[in-house]
C-alpha cells in the first residue's frame, strides 16, 4: 500500500474480471462473451469508418446511435444514452441519481460492480436477502430507499422476474429511481422498456456485449425518461465528453440494423442452452432455471471449487465464487454446441472417474 495513494483508494475492493488466460487457448465459458463473431456488417462499417477521420473527435452528442437505439426500442432520441459499456453507464447512474446517507436496496447475490460502486461512490446500501431457491424477494424493496436496482435477469444466478411483478415494484418506489440491469435481457425475458413511458423513474440498462458479440468494443445504453438521461449526460460530460470512439459508433449502429443475423445468433445459444442444461441434469446436476446465455450448476458428490480445478487442468475455463450461499456452485457461460458438448465430456470424466 503506497504512501501516495488516497484515503479512498486505500478503502477500495475493486471488481474482479473473470480470468482472460494468456499461456494457452482454452474453451471460455467463464465471462458470458458471446460465442459466435459479431455480424459481418459490423466488421464493414468498422472497417469503412477506420480511416483518417480518425484524427477528429467523435460525436460527444452519439446522435445517429441514439437514434437508432431509439427507433429500435419505440422511443425517442432524448429517451436514450449511451456509455463506455454498461459498466460506465452504470457508474454514471449511481452519480446521477443516488445520494450519500440514503440508503439504496440490491440483491445479496448478483453483480459485485453494485457493491464496487456504492463504495466509490459513498453511497450507503442495503442488501435484499434471496431465497432459498435464489429468487429476487421483490417484497423487500417496498421499503423507504434512496434508489433500486434489480439485475434481470440476474447475475450470477440467472433467474429472471417478469415484467408485470417489476412493474408493481417500479410503481410502488415512485420517490426513486428504480434501475433495470438488463444485460442479459435477450436471451429469453422480456425488456421492461414498454414501461419507460408509465414510469418516469425507471431507467433500463443494456449492452451490446452479450446478445450482440460486442464484449470488445465497449458499448452500453440506458433509455429512461429524458430528464434522467439529461442527468446522465451531465455526469458524463463532467467526467469525458467523448466516451464513444468513431469506431465503436459504427459497429455499434450496424449491429442494431443487422436484425437477422442478431435474432439467429440469439436463438442458437438459446437452443444450446436448453441442450446443455438437459444433458447436465441427466448427469445428476441441479441446474438453476436460466434466461441469460450462462447456467448456474451445482454438483452434490463434489465440491465446485474441485470442479473448477479441474475443468481448468482440462482446458475449460468456468467462473467460481468463493463466496456464501454461493461457493459450490459454478457459473458457465454457453459457447457453441461443440463447446457445450465438450464441456459436459470433461464433467462426465471427472465425476465418473
């Protein structure tokens, strides 16, 4: 710990990437990246773009994505913004709407980003307790709060809420701002963006990492009520008016017009999803009920931590938290149906052996 570091520094617990090997290729199946390439629109418009423009800024403004995000969803330009990412947009968030010494309410268990952020930020937070089965007790966020936010589906468990039990819960916090992480939106719930227009205090989170195989190009949109994205907008700009390169602003539009190609890509990992889970549960695998492109297992002969050893040493890399209520079981992202089948011959050989 250097002498130079801030006092803030020194009290933080940064977020823990999953792994990004160097010293050989493995099968990833450890941060819910997209297995198949982006749309090969994407790669032309990048490739189009990538050329001595490069020299000027980008557009602080991003009005052509916003505009297309907008058209997309049934909303307006002003309805939408966009970030570095999700992870920035919901960083900007925890700015833009939530105050120290009001408490805001999340999951126990889910993203570790929300726990990073309210400590950055000096914002004091309170934790929803899931059940047993790993639901989000939607009762308990009906107390007096300084802002919510529900991660749905959720991560790393990947159990999802309707929209009309969040819709209960977005009417009855009508003092805050209820936040809707939907990264993993696509594969199988329903977005709670039809609601924006009922609900001034609800504000959507997406990205293009997961559904649309931009993990690498860094882009990420919340669409809420104008008011809170002019708030968003003035964070951001008090902070970095150019959040979005020339580059990722191509790929980023061509991939919301190449509607085909995401809608095929979205169904195969559905289906290899599906696949996967049976063929897990025929082994003797509890499988928690999944909307998002990653499983939540759990093995009952054998510790997860002692799978995840053993997986790596195999060349498959899944994620494991070593935290509780959570520490036996793993998180595995879905990769393609080669990979899938794979992953469940390394299973079948380390608790057969």
């Amino acid at each position: 710990m250097s002498k130079y570091w801030s006092n803030k520094v020194k009290s933080l617990k940064p977020y823990v990437p999953g792994e990004q090997p160097k010293d050989k290729k493995y099968i990833k199946l450890n941060t819910n990246e997209n297995p198949y390439p982006p749309s090969p629109k994407v790669i032309q418009a990048i490739e189009k773009v990538a050329n001595s423009d490069l020299k000027l800024y980008p557009d602080p403004e991003v009005d052509c994505l916003r505009t297309t995000i907008a058209n997309y969803y049934g909303l307006k330009k002003d309805e939408i913004f966009v970030g570095n990412g999700s992870d920035e947009v919901l960083g900007f968030s925890f700015m833009a709407f939530f105050n120290p010494g009001e408490p805001i309410l999340f999951p126990d268990i889910s993203y570790s980003f929300y726990k990073v952020y309210a400590n950055l930020f000096n914002i004091d937070y309170k934790l929803a307790s899931l059940d047993e089965a790993f639901n989000i007790p939607l009762n308990k966020f009906l107390e007096k709060n300084g802002g919510i936010v529900i991660p749905n589906p959720n991560a790393p468990t990947a159990k999802y809420i309707d929209v009309e039990s969040l819709e209960e819960l977005i009417k009855n916090n009508a003092d805050s701002v209820v936040i809707i992480d939907e990264a993993y939106i696509d594969f199988g719930g329903e977005s709670s963006v039809k609601l924006i227009k009922n609900y001034p205090n609800l504000l959507v989170v997406q990205t293009l990492s997961k559904s649309r195989s931009l993990a690498g190009l860094r882009v990420g949109f919340a669409m809420g009520n104008k008011e809170l994205v002019t708030a968003l907008n003035m964070v951001k700009n008090s902070i970095n008016s150019y959040t979005i390169d020339r580059l990722a602003l191509a790929g980023a539009n061509a991939a919301f017009e190449d509607k085909d190609y995401f809608e095929n890509t979205r169904k195969k990992i559905i289906k290899t999803r599906e696949r996967t889970i049976k063929s897990l549960k025929e082994i003797g695998f509890k499988v928690i009920d999944s909307k998002a492109n990653f499983i939540f297992i759990s093995y009952p002969k054998i510790y997860a931590e002692i799978l995840f050893k053993e997986l790596r040493d195999k060349g498959i890399l899944v994620r494991y938290f070593n935290d509780d209520r959570i520490d036996n079981y793993l998180r595995v992202s879905i990769g393609t149906d080669d990979e899938m089948d794979k992953f469940v011959e390394a299973l079948k050989e380390i608790i057969y052996r």
